[in-house]
C-alpha cells in the first residue's frame, strides 16, 4: 500500500511536469493552427507512458540509487581518504550518465541522423566518462578550497578554442550532450556528493563550495565530443543541403514485436547495470559493509529498469513526433512569429515546472541564509531558457553557422564569471545545468530536428542539434546578469546612505 501512494505521487508529480508541455502544444493547435495533428491519439498516450516511466523510475531511484549514493557519499566522507573519494566521485559520475535517459535519446538520434557516422554506444561511453573524471576533479576542489571560476574560465576558453575547430557536423550535439547529462539521474547525486563534502569539511560552505560539480559535468562532454567528432569526420565532407532521412515508426524492421521489447529491455538492464555494479563494489568491497535492506533497493532498480522502458516508449510514441509535428505545421503559416512564440513559451513553461531546477532553487536558498530567493532564480532561469531556445530556433532558420552563436555565447560567459560575485558562480552554472529535464531534452531536440527537415538547404546534423545548448548558456547568463545588477543596487544604496 505504501509504494502504491508512493507511486500515485510520483505520477502526479510527472503529470504535472508534462502539464506546461500540454498546455503550450493545446493552446498552439486549436488556437493558432487550429487543427490536430492526425496521430493525436498515438501521441496523448505517448504521454502518459512517459508519465508512467518517469513516475516509476523516479520511485526506484528513492527505493535504491539515492539512499544508497547518499549513505555511500557520508561514509567516504566521514573516512576522508581522499583516493577513495576521488574513485568514489568518478565511479558515481560515470555509472550515473550511462544511464540518463536524455542521454540516450540524444544519441539514438545523433547516430540515426549522421548514418552511423556517430555510433550512439561510443558517445554515451565518452561522455560518461568525461563526466566521471570531472566528477572527481569537482571533488578535488571541494575537498581542497580551490575558487571554481578558474575552473571554469579555463575550461570555457579551451571549449571555445576547439569549437573554432570542431566541424559544423558536431558543434550541435557535443554541446547538446553537455546539456543532457545533468538531469533526472545525475542532478541529485552529483549536487548531493557536493553539497554533503562541503558541510562537512572544515573551512568550506555549501554555497560556495558545495555547488558547481554539475557546471564542470556539463563543459567537459563538450570538450571531448568534439574531439569525437573531429576524429570521425576528419578527411569527410557533409554536403550541406542533404537533408537525412528520419524513420521514427520502425515499420522496416522486420523484427518480431515481441522480441523488440524483450530486446529493448535488455537494453534497460545494461544501461542501468554500471550503477548496480559501482554500488555493490564501493559498499562490499572498499567499506566492507552490507546493504541495509537489499530487498527493497532490488526491489528499487527493477523499478528503474521498468521506468526506462516505459520512458523511451513514450517518446517514440508521444514527445518526439510532437516536436516534429508542431515544427512542420508552424513552418507551413506564414512567417516565423509563430515559431519564435512557441519555442519562447514552451522553454519558459518547461523550465519553470523542473523538478530538478526547484531542488536546487530551495537547496539555494538554504545554503545562502536568506540571500537568495528560490522562486526568483527560477523565473530568471526560464526566462534564460525562453530566449536561449528562440534564439536557437532563430539560428535554425536564418541558417546561421552555430560556432558563431556558441563562442559568442561563452565568451559573454567568461567575461560575466569574471564581473559576477563569487558565491553565485557555482550556483548559475549548475542551473544552468539543469534546465533540460527528461521531458523537455526530447521535445527540444525533435522541435530542432523537425525545423531543420523542413527548411530547404538546412542539414539535420548541421542544424538541427544546438537548441539544448541555447537552454543551457542563457541561463547563466541571466543569473549572473542578476547577481551583478542586485550587487551595484545594493552598492548604491550604501553610498546614497
């Protein structure tokens, strides 16, 4: 009975989360377009299995990932070997990304439109393990004090140089992959291990060393899937007005429906299988310690796995072919107002239902004693994601190249994290890092790829990845924007007293 209301909330809570999303694409077609879509069915319960999945996922991490991550993340920290903390912190950070659902969906779609060019497996790995190391590099800094703006300055002014280089092919998506990675799985675990380090070491605060583990594990994906991708397209070229061709319905694939599923699931299970195996290693054979209730955290990750399933069934069926759709049909009125209004409304309605955006509002506001208002940052925040994402769509349409936006971008980053207070650096790059949820990545990119494939003389990979990133750049800019103008407020206030 008690998992059942538990469930009952967790499905609540996800249906709310998709409210906004539903609100914005009703009011757009009756409204505006004033027709449905002819799949409408196929995609309402698209919908609801990703509100299932996302329910039942979200109750098995409570059952098992989180309380074991945090439990873990007080014993490492309470020995203080900082060879252990340092594996630990990797271990987490890799097993956790492998398994992100946005992640995934991305890179499916990233070799499905590159032919096989960029293999789905090899992205997540590398990513995975670009976040593990900056996990524990975040650690590292933690533990020994060291300001994260270097950090970041530093890291930005190297992404910058290598997306002057990278080949327009991969720009899109090694920023997208970035943006993905700290979202319904990482976000909570990463943000933990840094907050409970800096409480508990002597000299550090949460506000200011506890944040930014999810800032280092957003840039570094990009450094290395350009990398990636200077590998793979070295000696080719992209003629730009292909135009590859999408199959979402599967209707070529021979494959018996059921065994489909069985496969899918397998899949499920390997995806989630590198967090079960760091956990059983860490807590059997580094602190030599049982489970507390092995029964319930098993219990937990077939919850997991099921809610994975569930998840990327629901996006086939109901958010990627909403993106597409809503691209297609805004593209066939007259003019772009229409376009740049639904991506404004739908960045800002998405981003202002994150869960994950809310807990590290509120855990914000803790941390800073009543210096920082949760539910301001967060309408600042989706206002940085309402424009970041027209700005991307602007770009999709004018046809302009993405290195130009990106670099201009970070290099107004730079400049802010040189300008802005120290104790909002951390948090504005770590929200900056959770504005892309497990719902709004999907429909993101399919609204990227559908206008990309219906624009003549746009090329899918060229253009149709990038829009995460725009959701993910404006919000620190915006935060940090925020922070620099309360602090000369509060500086004239002084000197006019």
């Amino acid at each position: 009975m008690f998992y059942l209301r538990a469930f009952s909330h967790s499905l609540v809570h996800a249906l709310k989360n998709l409210f906004p999303i539903i609100a914005v694409v009703v009011f757009f077609q009756l409204v505006i377009l004033r027709q449905m879509p002819d799949n409408t069915f196929a995609m309402a319960a698209g919908l609801l299995i990703v509100a299932v999945g996302v329910a039942l996922f979200l109750q098995g991490l409570e059952l098992s990932i989180f309380p074991v991550g945090k439990s873990l993340s007080n014993q490492f920290a309470r020995r203080g070997s900082v060879p252990v903390l340092l594996s630990f912190g990797f271990a987490m950070g890799f097993s956790a990304v492998v398994a992100e659902p946005a992640l995934i969906a991305v890179a499916q779609q990233a070799e499905e439109i590159s032919e096989g060019k960029i293999k789905a497996l090899t992205l997540r790995i590398l990513v995975a393990v670009s976040v593990g190391l900056v996990v524990a590099l975040g650690v590292f800094r933690t533990i020994f004090g060291y300001p994260l703006h270097w950090f970041m300055i530093i890291g930005y002014i190297v992404v910058v140089i290598i997306t002057w280089f990278a080949p327009p092919e991969i720009v899109g998506l090694a920023y997208d992959s970035g943006g993905v990675t700290t979202n319904i799985v990482t976000v909570p675990l990463i943000a933990a291990l840094g907050i409970g380090l800096a409480a508990s070491i002597r000299g550090r605060t949460p506000l200011l060393d506890g944040f930014g583990l999810v800032a280092l594990a957003v840039m570094v994906p990009m450094i290395t899937v350009q990398l990636y991708g200077i590998f793979v397209y070295s000696g080719v070229t992209t003629d730009p007005t292909t135009v590859p061709t999408l199959v979402h319905n599967g209707t070529a694939d021979q494959t018996p429906v059921l065994l489909t599923m069985l496969l899918d699931l397998a899949g499920m299970i390997r995806d989630v299988l590198p967090i079960i195996i760091t956990i059983l290693f860490f807590q059997y054979l580094v602190l030599r310690r049982g489970l507390t209730n092995p029964r319930k955290i098993l219990f937990g990750f077939a919850l997991v796995v099921l809610g994975l399933y569930a998840f990327v069934v629901g996006l086939k069926l109901g958010l990627f072919p909403i993106g597409t759709s809503m691209a297609r049909q805004l593209m066939s009125m007259e003019g772009f107002v229409f376009v740049y209004l639904f991506a404004f409304m739908i960045g800002f309605a998405t981003t202002m239902a994150e869960p994950a955006l809310i807990a590290i509002g509120h855990q914000a506001e803790q941390a800073a004693a009543g210096t920082i208002n949760g539910n301001a940052i967060r309408i600042i925040v989706a206002v940085g994601v309402a424009v970041g994402i027209t700005l991307g769509v602007h770009r999709i349409i004018s046809g302009d190249s993405i290195h130009h936006y990106i670099i201009g971008g970070y290099i107004l980053v730079i400049i802010l994290t040189a300008l802005a207070p120290r104790y909002i650096i951390p948090l504005a790059y770590d929200l900056g890092g959770v504005t892309t949820s497990e719902v709004t990545v999907p429909l993101v990119t399919a609204l990227g790829i559908g206008l990309a494939s219906s624009i003549e003389g746009r090329n899918v990979l060229i253009d149709g990845f990038g829009l995460i990133a725009f959701a993910s750049i404006f919000p620190i800019v915006t935060v940090m924007g925020y922070a620099i103008i309360v602090e000369m407020l509060a500086k004239q206030r002084k000197t006019d007293s």
